[in-house]
C-alpha cells in the first residue's frame, strides 16, 4: 500500500510518544544525564543567566574523567565568565542538591585553572551521591514520521477519531479502549504494514522506504500499553500521552 505517500508527508525525522509530566520525573541518572540535568536546572529552573547576567556559554558542565555512563565520580564545570565566582557555583550546587530531594548530591572540590586554557576557570566537582540507579527508567517511544503517521491513522481509526498525524494528546481511557478494539481483531493491523521499496530519483540518491512490518506495530502497541500502565501504577494526575 501507498496510502501514506498521499498525507503530503511534513519532513521531520521522526516523531516522540512521551507520558505527559515525564520531564519532572527523576529516572535513573549517568554522569552524562546529570550534567545535562544541571544545565538545564542552572538556566531552566533558577535562571541564573537572566538573573546574573551570563549566558548559556559561560556555564558548561562536562563528564571529565571516566566513562559518561558511570554513576558517580567527578564532573566539570567550565567557566567561561570571570564573573562567576565561587560562592556562585556553591549557592547552585546546594540548590541543586535541595531540588534533587536526596537522590543526588553533589559537592565542590575546588576552582582551578583548566588545563587546555590558562583563561578559563574549571569547578571541579563531585557526584558524590547518586539514588537514582534503582529508580524505574520511563517508557517511551520513538517512532519514523511515516510508520508514526500509520500508528496515530490506526489509533484513530479504532476509537480515538481524527488525529492531527505530526503532534497531540492521546488521553488514556480512550487509547486504552482502542487497543483493545485493535487486539480483538488483530487482523486491522495487516492494511497498515508496508513492504521495502526503493525508488530511484532522476539525477539524485535512491530513496529507500524500509517498510513497516506486524511486528514494528505491535512492538508500538506494546510500549503504549507500557506507558499507560505505568501512569496508572503511579497515578499520575494528567493521565495522557503526547506525541510530536
């Protein structure tokens, strides 16, 4: 089937199924998640930036030594702006460990002068506490624009109405209720699969669509079935899903 080469197909790279409220819920967290969670807290939360003066550039946390995907262990903070000092970075530090309720603390070392640049100060910091490697890691689900636009059809076909295809709110009980009217008659699933083409444009690169097989869409229903079920485990009080 070609139906999907009719939706006038918006060329994203692909399309994000999220629990709605997952952005502030802790999951496990590496040493590359933190620092990219400290970063955003730094500008996002406290907005210190605004507030200070300094920009995005001027506050850069990194890995430092050891593997990112280690759970504890040391970090850096570069320092681009001789103006933040180091009663700046404790007030942060302390904030952040306050906001992390316990499940993470950090602490600093000491300020020094980076080794690759004798201008740039680097706070040397330590994860010294790190709660979060048992915590349940959230479902979700990333899916191609092309199989995801076949998912939200289907979806809406079997009980969720018309669907904006690139981005929504799918609301639970409803999504719920559809699944089961997929799963009782599994057969709908069939007119959504496509096989492997490949099409060769004149004076470019051959265009390959890798198709989208039963399984690909089951494995889709799955992880929604694992989403709702996790909502409704930790009663989360939004109780819906988003796509985009």
């Amino acid at each position: 089937m070609n139906w999907y080469k009719k939706a006038q197909l918006k060329k994203y790279a692909s399309i994000n199924f999220w629990i709605e409220g997952s952005n502030h819920i802790t999951q496990p967290m590496n040493k590359l998640d933190i620092v990219n969670d400290l970063f955003r807290f730094v500008f996002y939360e406290l907005r210190v930036g605004e507030k200070l003066g300094f920009n995005m550039h001027s506050f850069d946390p990194d890995t430092s030594s050891g593997s990112p995907f280690d759970t504890t262990g040391h970090i850096n903070i570069y320092l681009k702006n001789p103006s933040i000092k180091e009663g700046i970075i404790k007030g942060i530090i302390d904030q952040y460990n306050q906001y992390k309720a316990g499940l993470i603390n950090l602490r600093l070392l000491q300020i020094n002068k980076s080794g690759l640049d004798p201008n740039l100060n680097t706070a040397r910091v330590l994860i010294e506490k790190n709660n979060t490697e048992n915590l349940e890691e959230l479902p979700t689900l990333n899916v191609s624009n092309s199989n995801s636009i076949a998912l939200i059809q289907l979806l809406g076909n079997e009980g969720l109405g018309q669907l904006d295809p690139y981005s929504g709110v799918l609301d639970v009980d409803s999504l719920k209720q559809a699944i089961i009217n997929i799963e009782k008659n599994d057969f709908v699933m069939d007119t959504f699969t496509q096989e492997r083409t490949e099409e060769k444009v004149e004076e470019g690169p051959t265009i390959i669509d890798f198709g989208r097989s039963l399984g690909q869409l089951q494995r889709y229903i799955d992880v929604l079935k694992e989403m709702i079920n996790y909502i409704e485990r930790n009663n989360l009080p939004n109780g819906t899903i988003n796509y985009g």
